[in-house]
C-alpha cells in the first residue's frame, strides 16, 4: 500500500496514480518515485537559489521569499511537464539500430528541456558561488570600491601640472577664490558709495549752516560759500569715482559668476558621479564583477616563479566549472532519470489504457456513424413512398375527373374549382400519409 508521502512523488513524476496503483504496476512503484523526487528537489533547489539571487538584488525578505517559490515553481512545473511528455516506448522487439534511433528521438525531443538546463544552471550557481566565496568577494569588492573612490577622487582633483607651469585649483577651491574676489569688489564699491554719500552729507550740513564735530570741518553758515563748493567738487569727484569703479567691476564680477555656476555644476556632476559609485559599490553587479576578478586573475596579473593569484585564479575557476556541473547534473538528473529509465509495467499500462480508451472512441465514432447512415437511408426511403404514393394518388384522380365531367353538366369555372379541390384534397391525404409514416420520435416525443 502505497502512502501519501509516495504518492506526492508520483504526482511529481507526473504519473497517473489509479493507474500505478495497479497489482501489475508494483513493480515501479520505486522508479516512478524516484523521478518524482528529482523533480521536486530540483524545484526546491531553484527556488533556494532563485531567493537568494533575488535578495542580493532586492535586498528585502518578502519579495526574496516570494520571488524565489515562483521561481521554484515555475522549474518544478516545467520539468514535470517534460518528464510527462516523454514516452517510453517497448524497444525489446527492435535491433541494436532501432534501439539508438528510438533513445535518439527522446533525447532529441527532449532537447528544449536540456538548453534550458544548461543556461538554468549558469544561473543557478552564480548566487551559490557567491555564497561559497563570500569572504574572498568580500576582499575584492573592498578593492574594487577602493578604485571607484580614486576615480571620484581624480575627478575633484586638478590635474597635475607639467613641469615649470603653475598647478591648477580644484573646482571647488576655486569657485571659493572667485566668490571671494567677487565679495572684496562688491566690498569695494560698497566703502566707495559709503564715502560719496558721508561727502553728500557735509555737503548738505555746510550748505544749511548746521555744526558737526571738528573732524567734519564746518564753518556753520547757512548758504553755499566756498567751503560748501569744495565739498561739492569732492562730492562730484567721489559720485565719478565710484560710478567708475561699478562699471569696470561689473564686467569682472560677471565673469566670475559665469565661472562659478559652471564650477558649481562640475562639483555637482562629481558628486552625483561619486554617490552612484558609492551606490553601485553595495549591489549585486560588483560582486559579479568581483567573482570575474578572482577567476580571472592570472589573466590581468603577470606570471611569477610563484603567482599567489594565478594560483587564487586557478581554484576559482575550478570551483566555479565544478559547480556548474554539479547544479547541471542535478538540473538535468528529471530529464536523465526519465530517458534512461526501462520501458516497465506502468509504461505497458498506460499504453493499453490509452489503446482502449482510443478504441472505445472510435467504437462510439462507428456507432455514431452508423445510425446517422440509417437515419439518412430511412428518410430515403419514406421520401420515395411518399413521390409514389402521391403520384398514385394523382394518377387515380387525374383519370376519375373526366369521368366525372361527362356524367355531370359543369360549366368551366366549376370544373376549374373541382380540380382545385382535387388537387387539395390529394395534398391533405399525402400529409396525412407521411404523418403516419413518422417514426414516434418525430414530433418530439419519445
């Protein structure tokens, strides 16, 4: 008695379990559960390495744990379909040839399933690698960021100068230099209005006789006089001078603003630069691109007597290929284990049921036939008493009329009614006829 454990496997083998459960199917009771376990530890193991993938790329449980059983699911239900789809055929009866091309033609049919086991399993162990080696990636990525955060540094860096030249700023000490030389112009221009309007107010204080302190050097008479037009003259040259210095500081400043916003704009594209490194630095593609580094080191470092990375290379590689067989075994182990299982008693009662099966439906298709060609010979039939029945009738009445006329004294109309009446009364006799013709199921009733 088969228990429920096994005949879970046998529903993952695809196999038809009232058929199974068969006296003469016991003996392959273990083989189709064992093709059952295969694909349901394949599926498991996609699905474990699927999340895993997928949480070093989400970087969250819920859509790690939920992505990962659709992608189990989803390689668990394609190989049950392929190992449903593979038919065993008896090849005792065959030759040696016959055996090979009928084994050929699984595997050929089977071919889709294989290419996408291979390329499953290159997926599949790229998150187990990075699993297994995840202290050495680990190192890697901390080189390889090291790298990026000399390229962001370069970029904020002037370049060198060449020999006997000046060196340059950095784009942002430089925008703080033009800022500066912006704010001592402005500062400028500020102490020269500040000195025109302290000589305006003299001015104003000399002309309405007001006393100031003696530093101010007013006379304290009321109207304009020869100190009031010192005072304007100084006024006058401090308003030029400082409407002078406006004019050429203007050009000056706004050159520098120019400068500045496009300084400004450098540092902002360095930042943005930096900060999608420092992103790129925690996701899954470097520590791909770390796992690329380590396989490949004695191609980008040169050969020594005694080459600690080739050596690293080496192993990684090895590991990495190793892997990749192993995951591509255990991927392929539902279709294998299902080409290369014998043709047995279960194969043999799935054939005789889908052979009766086929021949109860082609029995059923005859019958079908067959009273449909009695029906159609019976309506023949019945449609040929009827012609004869009504030309009989016909006939009959046709040479009864003549009689009739001669005995009677009709006149033309009435004779043309007479055989209008025939003529109905013959049809209404020929319904009546063909009424009791019908079978008893013609008018609906059974």
């Amino acid at each position: 008695m088969a228990g429920p454990f096994k005949i879970l496997l046998w529903r993952c083998a695809g196999a038809t379990v009232s058929i199974l459960k068969r006296p003469e199917c016991e003996t392959d009771h273990n083989k189709v559960a064992a093709i059952g376990a295969t694909v349901l530890l394949t599926g498991i193991l996609a699905g474990l390495t699927g999340g895993y993938a997928f949480y070093k790329t989400f970087k969250t449980y819920e859509a790690a744990v939920a992505l990962g059983c659709f992608w189990g699911l989803l390689i668990f239900n394609i190989d049950r379909f392929m190992v449903m789809t593979i038919r065993k055929k008896d090849v005792s009866s065959l030759g040696r040839a016959g055996r090979v091309r009928a084994k050929a033609m699984e595997v050929f049919g089977s071919s889709p399933r294989l290419l996408l086991a291979v390329l499953l399993s290159l997926f599949i162990t790229k998150p187990l690698e990075l699993q297994l080696f995840a202290p050495e990636i680990d190192i890697e990525v901390e080189e390889i960021k090291g790298e990026m955060e000399k390229a962001a540094r370069k970029l904020a860096e002037p370049p060198k100068p060449a020999p006997g030249a000046e060196g340059q700023q950095a784009p942002t000490d430089k925008a703080e230099a033009l800022k500066a030389e912006n704010a001592n112009l402005i500062g400028e221009e500020n102490a020269a209005y500040d000195e025109w309007q302290k000589l305006n107010e003299l001015a104003r204080k000399e002309k309405a006789g007001e006393k100031g302190s003696a530093a101010d050097d007013l006379t304290g008479k009321p109207g304009p006089g020869r100190n009031y037009n010192n005072r304007m003259d100084a006024v006058r040259m401090a308003r030029e001078r400082y409407d002078k210095m406006v004019e050429r500081n203007k050009k000056t400043i706004e050159r520098n603003q120019g400068e500045i916003d496009r300084l400004s704009q450098t540092t902002t594209a360095i930042e943005t630069t930096a900060s999608n490194l420092r992103v790129a630095a925690d996701g899954l593609a470097i520590r791909l691109a770390a796992l690329s580094n380590l396989t490949s080191k004695d191609v980008r470092e040169p050969y020594s007597q005694f080459d600690v990375y080739r050596l690293q290379g080496s192993v990684y590689r090895y590991a990495n290929w190793g892997l990749i067989a192993i995951i591509l075994l255990l991927e392929l182990s539902p279709i294998l284990s299902k080409i290369f299982s014998q043709y047995g008693s279960y194969e043999r009662a799935v054939e005789a049921e889908e052979a009766m099966t086929k021949m109860a439906k082609e029995q059923e298709l005859s019958r079908l036939q067959t009273a449909s060609e009695v029906v159609t010979d019976s309506k023949e039939k019945r449609k040929q008493a009827i012609l004869a029945f009504q030309g009989t009738l016909l006939d009959d009445l046709a040479s009864e009329i003549p009689t009739v006329c001669a005995d009677s004294k009709l006149t033309q109309a009435e004779l043309e009614e007479l055989r209008r009446s025939v003529v109905r009364m013959a049809i209404s006799m020929t319904r009546r006829s063909l009424a009791d013709m019908s079978p008893p199921h013609a008018n609906g009733r059974g």
